[in-house]
C-alpha cells in the first residue's frame, strides 16, 4: 500500500487581498507551502506527493518551490479547479489515472496550512490502518453561538464540537467514489472539507485523530504577521 500526499495549491489569496497567493507568500523566510514540502519529504510515512496547481503555477513552483530542497518524493502535478473540491476530484482522477491503486492511503492537505509535524502524520496513519480514514480535529475552546439576522438563537454544546484540520486520510477509491458521486447528485452545498464529502455521499464513518492548536490554516494577512515557525 502506497502513501500519497496532495498538497491543495490552487487558492488564489482573495481573502488575503494579496496579489501573491497565500501559499507562496513568505513564513519566517520561506514560503509558505515549503513548510508542507518538507514536513511530507522527512516523513516516514509518506511515499510521496502531488502538487494540485493551475497550470499557469507550475513553472513558478518548479523553479522557485521545489528547488529550495531535493525533493526526492515529489511525484508530479495535478491541475486545479474553480474550487476546493474540484481541485481534489482533479488530483484523486490524476492518481487513478497514473496507475495507483485502490487501497492507495491518500492524505489531503492544505497549501496553508504549514504547521504539520511528524507525530501528527504518524497518528494518522494509525488511525487510518485501523478504520480506513482520519481526520485531525481539535476541540473548540471559546463559546459559539448561532446568529441569525444579528440575533443569538443557538448556544451549541462545545463538548459536542471540534474544529476540522487537515490532512485528512483515506483510501483513494473511496474517497474518489464518494466525490464521484456528489457529481453525479450535483449537491456541492456546504462542501468545505472532505470529511463531509465522504459522510455525506460515501456513507463513511470519520473518525476522529486529535490535532493540535498550531495547526492553524494560513487565511489573513495577520496570520502571516503574528505566526512563525
């Protein structure tokens, strides 16, 4: 069984109000996604991994990315969508069609986030040899309350809720069927993480690997500012 990576870089840096997307933009002098590259080429777990990129990236990230180390385990890009999901659907059919089969452990990973260590991937591996997936997630500190037209209506219960972290694990021809078949339905409301893709439409049961806090997915210009590794 082959353990494959994808790191999600096709995010365009809206939200940051930068013209450099938030995955090339500098972290303690290194780009942000390098931290992702380097965490996946010292793994023992992982095999190796995949870029999901525009294409119009790739140049940039072959010669100003993937030259900071020998990346000895980089396997190739895959092209990315108008969409989170539709850049994963595009990286699951990439692995398929280069040949890698079923029972592939595949671990789905934000560009963004840059703060994962090998314990991390270590325990969810464990976790995935044990139920076939996992998701870090971590549990919600402060109070939450569900607001409608400016009013609190809901106080949900914190014990009840975590925070979903990525890289989330599972086998590649279950989470590839669970995605093919959210678009044969056409159902793409509130789909921000795989976890849901695969509840929702592959019947999976996720179960749940303990993150930690500085796992945190670079969005602002303000995490850049305030974060170093």
């Amino acid at each position: 069984m082959r353990k494959i990576a994808i790191i999600l870089a096709g995010g365009r840096g809206t939200r940051m109000q930068s013209d450099i997307p938030k995955q090339f933009m500098l972290l303690k002098d290194k780009p942000v996604i390098n931290y992702s590259i380097d965490a996946f080429e010292d793994s023992l777990v992982i095999d190796g991994f995949i870029i999901a990129a525009p294409s119009s990236d790739v140049d940039y990230i072959s010669q100003n990315i993937l030259t900071r180390r020998n990346c000895r385990k980089f396997l190739g890009f895959s092209e990315s969508g108008d969409t989170r999901y539709a850049t994963i659907k595009n990286a699951l059919d990439y692995l398929c069609e280069n040949g890698y089969e079923d029972d592939t452990c595949v671990f789905i990973h934000d560009s963004a986030r840059p703060y994962i260590t090998q314990d991390l991937l270590i325990k969810l591996f464990g976790t995935f040899g044990k139920y076939g997936n996992a998701i870090p997630c971590v549990k919600v500190k402060d109070t939450i309350k569900e607001v409608r037209d400016g009013v609190i209506t809901e106080s949900p219960d914190r014990e009840l809720l975590w925070v979903a972290q990525t890289p989330q694990v599972f086998s590649l021809a279950k989470i590839r069927d669970a995605y093919n078949k959210m678009y044969e339905q056409g159902d793409f409301n509130a789909i921000t993480d795989d976890a849901e893709v695969a509840k929702r439409f592959g019947g999976i049961k996720c179960h749940v690997v303990e993150g930690n806090y500085q796992n945190i997915k670079i969005t602002t210009k303000e995490d850049i500012n305030r974060n170093t590794i």
